[in-house]
C-alpha cells in the first residue's frame, strides 16, 4: 500500500486527527476513573493500553517528518552552497520574481 508523501496535507489531517483522539481518549479516561465496575476497568486498561500504542506511534511519525525535514534541508543546503544559518535564512525569505 501506499503511503502519503511525508509532510503531505493528507498525513498533515492524519496525525492531527490522532493528536485530537489521543486527547479526547486521556480526557475519557481522566472522566471515568471513578467507575470500579469489572467491566470500566477491563475498558479503561484495553483504552489506556490502545491510548499508548498510538502515542508511541504519533511519537514514531513526529520524529520522521523531524528527519525528513533535516534531511532536505541539508541537501538544499549542498545544493546552494549555504556555508552558513545566516545564508539558509536569507535564501528561504528571498523574493525570486
């Protein structure tokens, strides 16, 4: 199967979305906790095990768009022949007509 192109608007809705699930599952859980029923407690374990699998794995694509980004930076870097921060900078706020 094929997956979006890192940083793409597509995988950009996807992780907010998991963002937004991951809070409205710690806020159900942080709700719920005065329920000791067998039942609430076997929900709350299956959901706070579900909540950290999807932490780790928003986490796991948080750090591989962070490489992605450091990776094309550096190749335009090589590619413009940015020696500097200073030089990075100016290029990326450089009007070209």
């Amino acid at each position: 199967m094929d997956s979006p192109e890192p940083g793409s608007p597509t995988q950009e809705r996807l992780l907010d979305d998991l963002r937004q699930v991951i809070e409205n599952a710690e806020e159900l859980l942080k709700n719920t906790d005065q329920y000791h029923g067998a039942l609430y407690q076997a929900a709350r374990d299956k959901l706070a095990q579900a909540l950290a699998s999807a932490t780790e794995e928003l986490a796991r694509f948080e750090d591989m768009q962070i490489d992605r980004m450091i990776e094309l930076t550096a190749i335009a870097s090589r590619l413009h022949r940015d020696l500097t921060g200073e030089a990075r900078v100016l290029r990326a706020f450089r009007r070209e007509p």
